[in-house]
C-alpha cells in the first residue's frame, strides 16, 4: 500500500502536529506501508489531507491537488481528511469554512477530538464518514523516568509548553500565575516556567521562560516540574498537555475545547474564576492525582493503531468508495484551480 501525507516532517522543536507526523510515519512504514509526501506517483493508494491551505508551512500537497489527482492521475485513491484546527481556538476566521469546502473531495474524516467534531458538524460539515483518534505522545521519548514527587513542602513547580504565541493558548492564566508568585501567600507556594514562545510584546516578571524545547531536553524540563498546567482556550486537542501527562505530571486543565475530553481523571479541571481555588484544590489532592496520571492512556502507539485500522478499513472498501463520490458537491473554486 501506497499512501501520501499531506505533511512535510521538520527537525526541532516545531509543535505537535510534527510530532504527530513523525510517529504516524513511522508507525506506517513498520507495517510496510510505502509513505510519500507529494502526490507524484501514479500508483498512490490513500491520500491524508492534513492542511488545504496554501501557504501553509507545514502542508506538502491541498486539496485542489488531490481534486486534479483524482481526475486526471487516479480516481481509485481513497482520500482522508484528518481535521485538527478551528477558528475557534486563535480568535480567526475562514479556517473553518475553508476546511468545510475542502472536505467535499473528501471520503472520511477523522478528528482528533469529539469536541472538535461535534462543532464542524454544528456548522456544517457534512456527516458521510466521520470518526474520532485523539492525539498521543511516544513514550520512548516523553516518560516519567526523571519525574519529581512533591514533597509538598518546597513550592509546588507548574510548568507548561506551547510551540504558538496566540494570547488564547492561556496566558491570561499563565499572566495570572506570574502575578500570584509576587503576592502573599503564593509567593513561597508555586513556582512557574514557561516553555516556548510568547506574544509579541509579552514577559514574564515572575515566572521562567524558557525558549521552545524538543525531544530529552524538553522532557528533562518537564520533569523538573510536579504540575502540568495547560489553560489554553477552544483547543482542538494539543499535543502539550499529553506529553506533560505522559512525563508523569497531574494536570491542572482548563474546561474548554477538548481539554477536559483528554485531561479527565488525571487532574484538577478550572474554569478561570476559580482558578486559585483549584490550584489549592490540586496542592490538597496531589498525591492522588501522582498516582492516577500513571495510567494516562493517550500514548503514540494507542494513536497510531487507530490511524492504522482507519487506513486499513478504507483500503479494504478500495472498490466501493470511489463510485459513491458526488463530483457535483465539490466547491467552484476547485474547479476553477484544476487546471493549474
């Protein structure tokens, strides 16, 4: 089997979505699937879409190719969009509308939450095929090995990590945190370090910040925290947070988007105006959440065996699917981009 990603892998730290490809890539090429990253060849078998938008630094391909692709080179390829952004998560507009056209060329999509498919079918999205496979960390990199236990006597150490400056990642939990350690009687109780970017114009006067991080080095920092925080808004899914879980960090979780659908049961859930409240709430149960977070499922192999039992499926129904296809639901920008 021969199936083209629609994702150019990066070295470094470049967010989850890369670690995401990297595992996905190397989990398919050990079952002996041939993994491209262009829609070059004419023998291609599954297609993943994973970004329409030109310009886009991650995407290798969007979907006016797959659109010529399917006509003009090989209609029997099985195209699946795997959805992982909204508008509603950086305050943008036209994401969600742009990924509802592009998901007329398409035969399945998958999410990476069912938060985040519960609003695209709200707005829209048409409900043909659609299923869930929630993101997961490679435990041969983000494990607990070099995890700290609080003691509950030094200050308890938050961290957390974001590969986007967009103010809606969290920080005005995380400005609030910075805050908090400069006032009684938090100033001795909490420390904080931040790892990744920051907002144009934003510093901590408090807090730690610590340029974006990958691989062991960015584990080791982790693991010299005891707290995971994540506080970021209308997440999708993230990466960040299950990497801090899988290092062996309890999680103190905002209730939004799709945190609470892979943080419950392994930590503290706030709202925002509860925050200090929570955070003590956390300090008291600690120990229970220590040990619960141990069991955290979401892991890259779990994530992987989804996306192989997907991509199995689909190539099994090869012969059904294309024969389905209305070539009249696919937007008139698409045809009028064809011929590029």
């Amino acid at each position: 089997m021969k199936l083209a990603l629609g994702m150019r892998l990066r070295q470094g730290p470049w967010g989850g979505g890369n670690r995401f490809a990297q595992s996905l890539v190397e989990g398919l090429r050990a079952e002996g699937i041939d993994v491209v990253d262009s829609l070059d060849a004419p023998d291609i078998d599954v297609i993943l879409l994973t970004d329409p938008r030109q310009g886009s630094q991650s995407a290798s391909f969007e979907d006016s190719a797959i659109a010529r692709y399917l006509i003009f080179s090989n209609s029997r390829a099985i195209v699946i969009h795997r959805v992982n952004e909204c508008d509603e998560r950086k305050g943008t507009s036209g994401i969600n509308q742009r990924l509802i056209d592009a998901n007329q060329l398409v035969d399945h999509t998958v999410f990476i939450s069912s938060w985040l498919r519960d609003l695209y079918v709200a707005q829209g999205l048409p409900c043909r095929s659609l299923s869930v496979i929630l993101n997961g960390a490679d435990r041969r990199i983000f494990h607990p090995g070099g995890h700290r236990t609080w003691d509950g006597k030094e200050p308890l150490r938050l961290v957390t990590h974001h590969w986007g400056g967009n103010w809606n990642k969290g920080f005005d939990i995380y400005q609030r945190i910075d805050q908090l350690m400069a006032t009684e009687p938090w100033r001795s109780r909490i420390a904080f370090t931040y790892v990744g970017n920051l907002p144009e114009g934003f510093g901590f006067e408090n807090a730690v910040h610590v340029q974006p991080l990958d691989g062991t080095a960015l584990v080791d920092e982790l693991c010299r925290h005891h707290v995971y925080i994540t506080a970021t808004r209308n997440e999708p899914a993230g990466m960040h947070h299950v990497e801090g879980a899988n290092c062996g960090l309890p999680l103190l979780y905002r209730d939004s988007g799709a945190l609470p659908e892979y943080c419950q049961g392994y930590g503290v859930m706030f709202s925002g105006d509860d925050f200090e409240g929570k955070l003590s709430e956390m300090m008291a149960s600690y120990a229970t959440w220590e040990k619960n977070v141990r069991t955290y499922p979401h892991d890259a192999e779990l994530m992987v065996t989804g996306y192989l039992d997907l991509i199995k499926g689909v190539y099994k129904e090869r012969e059904d699917i294309p024969p389905r296809r209305r070539f009249s639901r696919w937007p008139r920008w698409v045809d009028a981009r064809l011929a590029r």
